[in-house]
C-alpha cells in the first residue's frame, strides 16, 4: 500500500538521525567551560531576569499610611 512505504521511509529517516546522534554522543567533546565560569554566567543570567522582572512590573500606588511606616 501506498502509506506502508511512506511510513517506512520515514522509519528509515528517523534510524538514520539516531545513528547520527549516536556517533555525535560518542565523540569526546571539547573542554568545557570551568565550573567557576558556568556557576558566574548562571548567577549573571539569573540577576537580569529578576531585573527583568522587576521593570516589567508596574508599581502599585503606595497609600500615605504605607508609605509613611516604609521609613
């Protein structure tokens, strides 16, 4: 039938990718980055997103009585 072939095509496509992945997850990587490094880019990320946040919030209006026991 005509979808039988088309489906196994796209199992033949799909074994040729995994075997691909596989030989790519076999290969030594290169050095990665020191610890010391990722823990500092993880750190810097997290800092812009929280300021991110921050000016993506609008403020609500403070009533005189909060404001006056903010000090």
């Amino acid at each position: 039938m005509y979808g039988d072939e088309i489906h196994l095509w796209l199992h033949h496509i799909r074994a040729e990718r995994l075997r691909d992945e596989a030989r790519e997850a076999s290969r030594p990587h290169r050095r990665s980055r020191p610890a010391r490094a990722r823990m500092l880019r993880a750190r810097v990320g997290w800092t812009l997103v929280e300021v991110g946040l921050r000016l993506a919030t609008p403020r609500l209006p403070q009533s005189g009585l909060t404001a006056r026991f903010d000090h």
